[in-house]
C-alpha cells in the first residue's frame, strides 16, 4: 500500500483501493480520482445506496488493476484506456515519473474513461 492524497481524504491506498479518512460520499472520491461517482459505483458492489455516506477507513475500490504486458508503456496503456499518462500517475503512486520503467507482470490501477477513448 502507498499513502496519497491528503490525510483529510484519502488515508492509504493498496492498488485501485482507497481507504479515506472520514465520511465521504461517493462523488467526493471520484473527485479526488478525476472519475465520476457512477464509474467508482460501479467498482463497489457493496455500496447498495450511492447517495449514502460512506463510514471512515471504508474501502473503496477506484479503478481497474491491469497487468502490464510485454511492449506496453505508460503512454499506449493511457490511450487504451481512454486515461492519460498522469492520471496514471496520479493512481499509482509507486511510478514516480513518466520516464520510469513499467515492466511486464507489474500491476496498475487504470482508471478508464470511455467518454474520452474515442477522442484521441
């Protein structure tokens, strides 16, 4: 697990698993993943009410883990993706910098957007 964000939201996160550190309702922690509170629903079959507050330290699943194949990078796993390659930086917090080498079998949190895959 890697802490991000700020200790007012998000506590400590596991890939794509984010355990925030008080109340929140699901469009708040989209907010925080530049996704929308339908697509992290989605990802949470355990919340039954997405108008409902989340309790503190609950775990909230916010994107897809993808396992790295032979030849990809950070760019073409983006635009398969419909994401860029700072929202991937932005959800895996163990790839420091663009320029950091993504070997076959590693794992990453990709939140995708296909309201934007069409759009390249």
């Amino acid at each position: 697990c890697v802490c991000v964000k700020s200790l007012s939201v998000c506590v400590c996160a596991c890939v794509c698993v984010c355990a925030h550190a008080r109340a929140q309702q699901l469009q708040e922690i989209a907010a925080l993943f530049q996704s929308d509170w339908l697509s992290i629903y989605s990802l949470n079959p355990d919340v039954t009410t997405p108008d409902r507050v989340l309790y503190t330290n609950q775990l909230v699943n916010v994107g897809h883990l993808y396992t790295v194949v032979p030849g990809d990078t950070l760019a073409r796993i983006a635009a398969r993706f419909g994401s860029s390659v700072a929202g991937l930086l932005s959800s895996n917090a163990d790839v420091a910098a663009p320029g950091d080498s993504i070997r076959a079998g590693d794992e990453l949190c990709v939140i995708a957007s296909s309201c934007q895959a069409g759009l390249a």
